[in-house]
C-alpha cells in the first residue's frame, strides 16, 4: 500500500485537539456539531478517552457530566440533551422520559435507551494518563473514582439484572439504536417483524446534512425505529415491561462481549483502588458470566459469534462485526481464536485486495448486505478499529494492535475526522467533524 499525502502526526495531534475543544460545550462535547449536536452515551466514553491525554481534568469533566443524567434504576442514556440545543430528531419532547419513566431524572433530558457499556476503558485510559502527570491530576483521577465507583458498578448490575433477566449472558437490546450499530444487516431479519403502527408525524434532522440518502438509514427504517420508541412510551420505559411488550428483542452478542471487557476492566481497577471486594468479586462474576454467554453462540470451526432473536427464538448469523465479539472478550479455545483471527485479518475482512486501508469495515466486502457507502452495512468506522486495536494491545497481541493503529491513522491523515469512511476509496462518508474521530486520533497520538 502507498503512502498517503496527509498532515503529519503533529499536525494532526494538533488538529484533532482543536476539533475537540470546537465541539465542547462547556460540561460536555457534541458529539458532531452539526449532526449529532448533544452527547450521545459511547461517544462521550471515546471522547474522554481522546480527552485524557490534553487534560485528564476536562476528560473527568466529561464523564461526570454524563453519569450525572444517570437513571435512578442505574441506566445510563444514549443521549443526554445539550439546554438550549436543538437539531436533532428524536429530541427531548418525543422521548418524554422525565414526564413517562419513574427512573428519569426530571433535568437532564434524555433519550431513554442505552448503548454500548464502554466507559470502563473511558476510566482506565484516564488513570493511565493521570500517572503520568503530577499528584494533583493524579489526586484528580483518583478522586473522580472514588467518587463514581457506585455509579459504575450500578450500571453494570442494571445491565447484568435488567438486561439478562435469564441469565444467559447475554444482554437483551429493545432497539437496534442500543447496539450504536443502528441500521446494521444484524437486524434486518427481527425489523422486519416489526409491524408499525400509526407514528406520529415527524422530520428527520440528518438528512438535512447528509445530503446523499445513500449514506443512511431509509424513511421505512425510521418508521420502525419510531414505532419502538412508541411502544416504550406506552411501557412507561419499565424494564420489566419491556421484557413482554417489545416488538424488538435480541440478545446481542457484540455489546455482550464489551460489557464482558468492560466489567473486567473495572474489577481489575476496583482491586487497584481498593474498591469494596463484594463489588469487585460481583464484576468478575458478571464478566466470566458473560464471557460464557459470548462463546455458547461462537461456530466450533470459525469461531464466528451470533445475535440472538427472541421473539423469533432464531439465531442471527452476519458477517459484521459482531461476528469478533470473542476476540475482545476471550474465552474460544485456541484453535477456534486462530481461526476467527484469520477470518479478522483476511479477504472477507481487513485483508480484502480492495480495500484502501486495512482496517476492519462494519460488514464484510463479500457478503451479499454489504454496502460501501451506507451507514454501518459497510463503511469502516474508525472508532472501531481504535476499540479491536485496544483490545489486541491489551489480550497481548501487540504486533496486531500496532498496524490497525498505523493503518488508523494513516487514513485519518486526510484530517476530516469523518465519522465512517467509504472502505474501498477512502472517501470521508456521514458527518465530519466527529468527535470520537479526533478522540481516537489522539489517543493513538497520545
């Protein structure tokens, strides 16, 4: 592969840290100032992770502001809304949570769905860049752990318990939006069974400023996005409602496998920070738990792994992403990892001839649902191979995070900062200016 032209690392570094400090708004960051202008859950854990190495002060700010719009049962939001910002649909009026959910708080507004569990890598990136500086930041990070361990631990016990009623270890999603990979081919099979009703009238916002229809998600998409919104109105957003009434109900095995991650990140944090041993020992459980639960789904041969449809009792087989969910979880036997690896680092993925980068897109080139330029049935997202090139950095594999971060990085050099890129050009795709972009930049920089 030839090199790109492209800003050099410090000017990149310096560019991204710009982006940054542009789409804060004061306690928190846009997300992308103008498509997605709020905070959005896993996005402002990315964030804090881009954050961190420019001050671990603000990077705290950050998280705190976002735990701040926890629910009372321990859920934390997919979007907490900016006062006084506007732009997006649904907003704050069409979820009505503070009015509907007894858990809501009444300010922040929020959405009332979750997403991806990922704030525990948030926490330790910052306790690693902490060290690095004076006590002060230190006593900075420190203090903010201290202070937010309950509210951690309490969103991961309202993950394992609302969410896994069943125990299965796996976490039940009632929206595809809680995957973050909304329109995904994972879900066209259980959308399809979706029947909506009359939805009230309404505007899309992202249209208007990604003008080609062919990067998005479709009006009969949204219908059925809304229609779930409706029904969760109509439950009052009731977790135990949920359970009986969703039209939508799968149990997904990538946010399994982050929440598996997630919680041995923390337990390893708590053991080094002295948290309460019955918390540490509940999220060691949770992980191995789930873990178990990640695996059960993985193919014997290939080591793929499969969502999981409740209301059709069928197993859910793409080739996207979800399929590695093992490989940041662990727990395959040794063979099977080596054979999902060669699937990661080969043609129908990382190492398909077309590719301009070699990094990983969202659905494999070869399969029949992919689409190079639409939304997450196709375009690589460069904050995913920040996430496989963490993880492989921490299961040990250093060789295989370093060239997902030299790759990252070389087709972030354009400076764009694109929230996906079109896989077999290169070109930018959905809204620039992303904000987990730059984060994930920074952090390979840091």
């Amino acid at each position: 592969m030839s090199a790109d032209p492209g800003f050099t690392p410090t000017q990149l570094a310096a560019r991204a840290a710009y982006l940054l400090r542009g789409n804060d708004l004061g306690t928190m960051t846009s997300a992308a100032p103008r498509l997605y202008p709020h905070m959005w859950s896993w996005d402002a854990a990315f964030v804090a992770v881009g954050l961190a190495p420019l001050s671990v002060e603000r990077a705290v700010v950050e998280l705190d502001t976002l735990l701040d719009a926890q629910w009372r049962n321990g859920m934390i939001p997919h979007i907490v809304f900016a006062g006084g910002v506007d732009g997006y649909f649904p907003g704050p009026d069409r979820w009505a949570c503070s009015a509907l959910a007894a858990a809501a708080p009444a300010s922040p507004r929020t959405s009332g769905i979750t997403q991806p569990p990922v704030h525990a890598i948030a926490v330790q990136r910052i306790l690693d860049h902490s060290r690095r500086h004076g006590r002060s930041t230190r006593a900075v990070a420190e203090e903010f752990l201290d202070r937010r361990w309950t509210d951690l631990v309490r969103w991961h016990r309202w993950l394992a318990e609302a969410r896994d009623p069943k125990q299965s270890g796996r976490l039940t999603l009632y929206h595809g939006w809680e995957s973050g990979m909304d329109n995904s081919p994972r879900w066209d099979a259980s959308y399809a069974n979706v029947v909506a009703g009359p939805v009230p009238a309404y505007r899309r916002e992202d249209t208007a400023v990604v003008l080609d229809p062919t990067q998005r998600p479709t009006d009969g998409e949204y219908d059925r996005y809304l229609w779930l919104l409706e029904e969760m109105k109509l439950a009052r957003y009731d977790d135990a409602e949920l359970v009986s009434t969703m039209s939508f109900a799968v149990e997904d095995v990538f946010v399994s496998a982050i929440f598996s991650l997630a919680c041995e990140v923390l337990a390893t944090i708590g053991e080094e920070h002295a948290a309460p041993r019955s918390d540490v020992r509940e999220l060691h459980e949770w992980a191995a738990r789930f873990r178990g639960g990640v695996v059960a789904t993985a193919d014997p041969r290939s080591g793929a792994a499969r969502d999981f449809d409740l209301r059709t009792g069928r197993w859910i087989g793409t080739e996207t992403l979800a399929m590695f969910a093992p490989l940041l979880c662990g727990g395959l036997d040794r063979e099977s990892e080596r054979a999902l690896l060669r699937i990661f680092e080969g043609p129908r993925f990382c190492g398909h001839p077309d590719l301009r980068y070699a990094v990983p897109p969202s659905t494999s080139p070869v399969s029949g649902d992919f689409r190079p330029r639409e939304y997450w049935r196709g375009p690589v997202w460069p904050v995913m191979t920040w996430l496989f090139s963490w993880v492989f950095a921490r299961r040990g594999w250093a060789e295989r995070s370093l060239h997902l971060r030299s790759e990252g990085l070389r087709q972030a050099s354009d400076g764009s900062f694109a929230e996906y890129y079109e896989p077999f050009t290169g070109e930018p795709l959905g809204s620039m200016q992303q904000s987990w972009t730059a984060a994930s930049v920074l952090d390979w920089l840091g």
